[in-house]
C-alpha cells in the first residue's frame, strides 16, 4: 500500500506528467508534513491530541521520508500539529524528492527529463502486498460523490487533498464548492488533518501581514 505522502505526490503529477500548478503551493508542502505524521501514527510512532504530537516510539520506520519526520520530533518539547507542521515546512523540498524517489523505485512512474510518467497505462498503481489499489483520484473522487464513510487512509487523503488545494488539479472551482459540504463530512474528520488546515491559514496570514504591513 502507498503511503500518504506518496499519494499526495501524486496528486502533483499532471495525466501527462508535467508538474501540477498545485505543487507551487505552501498548502502542498504543509499537508505532505501532515501526511507523514498521519503515516507515523498509523504505524504507532506517535500520537497526536488537541494539545501536542506524542512520540511513542523511536525505532526506524524503513521509510526514507517518515524516518527524516521522525528524527526532527525526538528529544523535541512537545508541539501541537500546527506548530510542528509549520516547522517542519523547511523539510518539504527534502521531504518531496523521497517521496518521488520512492514512486521511481516502485516502478509506479518514470522520469522523462521534466516529466515523470506512469509506467502503468491504465494509471492503477501496480499490485503491492498481494492488493491492488486504486489511482488517488478516482478514490478522492468515489469519497466525494459516493454515501460511504471511506477508510481511515482515504478519509485522511480526502482533508490533506482538500487542505492543500490538490483538489483544484482535477475539480473545477464550481465542483469544489458544491461538495464542500461532504468535503468537511469525510476529510474535516481528522485532528491531524484539522491541525494541518490551521497552520496553512495561519501561514496565509503570515504572508498577508508581510505584503499589507511593510516597514517603512
């Protein structure tokens, strides 16, 4: 099974391979932070609450993004997910080139100079632990549209998707909108993802301070 970072990389990645627009945004590199985290705590390496994220255990995932998240939180003070997300932002170059590095070495896709494209035609990740799983986007898409509540793995992909404006890479705005509704229902779920949600506003707002308050 892919990780969430990886699945958000993805969501980067055009249908003919160029770079997503969407990529370009501080909300992408802040909900691949969030990702991680989400990652880590399926795997019992941390724990989050409304107050801080918990280490619960130190040993190496395996996994070249989420050991590089892992070493920043040990033998840190306690954070909440907003703050921990918003320091960890300086780790998203990084934190991106593993994740397609990863995507490369699992035969998921191939780079072709500025592009990287799917190796499988039918864009369905290849059989992974015996089971196949379905593209990101159709999954985002049958959470979205479908009634069911989804699984934990796609209801945190559906709030980090929407967090970090990877939705607008295959909605329209006018889509967005009309499934804002069932958007907050299935992805606003999640502490992490909420605590990812209040650091890219409070990184938004950083910004409007810097351009709208200027020292003279």
């Amino acid at each position: 099974m892919l990780s969430l970072t990886e699945e958000l990389a993805l969501l980067a990645i055009e249908d003919d391979g160029a770079i997503a627009y969407t990529a370009g945004q501080t909300g992408f590199g802040m909900a691949l932070v969030a990702a991680c985290l989400v990652d880590l705590n399926f795997r019992g390496r941390l724990d989050a609450d409304l107050d801080a994220v918990h280490v619960l255990g130190t040993e190496l995932t395996g996994d070249a993004m989420l050991d590089l998240v892992l070493s920043e939180l040990t033998g840190q003070p306690e954070l909440s997910v907003e703050q921990w997300v918003l320091k960890l932002a300086t780790q998203v170059p990084q934190l991106v080139q593993l994740a397609l590095k990863s995507l490369l070495d699992r035969g998921i896709l191939a780079q072709r100079d500025t592009r990287f494209l799917w190796v499988m035609k039918e864009r369905r990740y290849p059989v992974i632990d015996g089971k196949e799983q379905k593209e990101a986007k159709l999954r985002i898409l049958a959470a979205l549209l479908g009634e069911d509540i989804p699984t934990p793995h796609d209801t945190v992909l559906v709030g980090l998707a929407g967090a970090g404006g990877l939705l607008e890479g295959f909605l329209s705005a006018a889509e967005i909108q009309r499934l804002e509704g069932r958007l907050g229902e299935v992805g606003g779920i999640d502490l992490i993802v909420r605590g990812a949600e209040a650091a890219i506003r409070e990184d938004q707002a950083a910004r409007a301070r810097a351009v709208m308050l200027p020292m003279f």
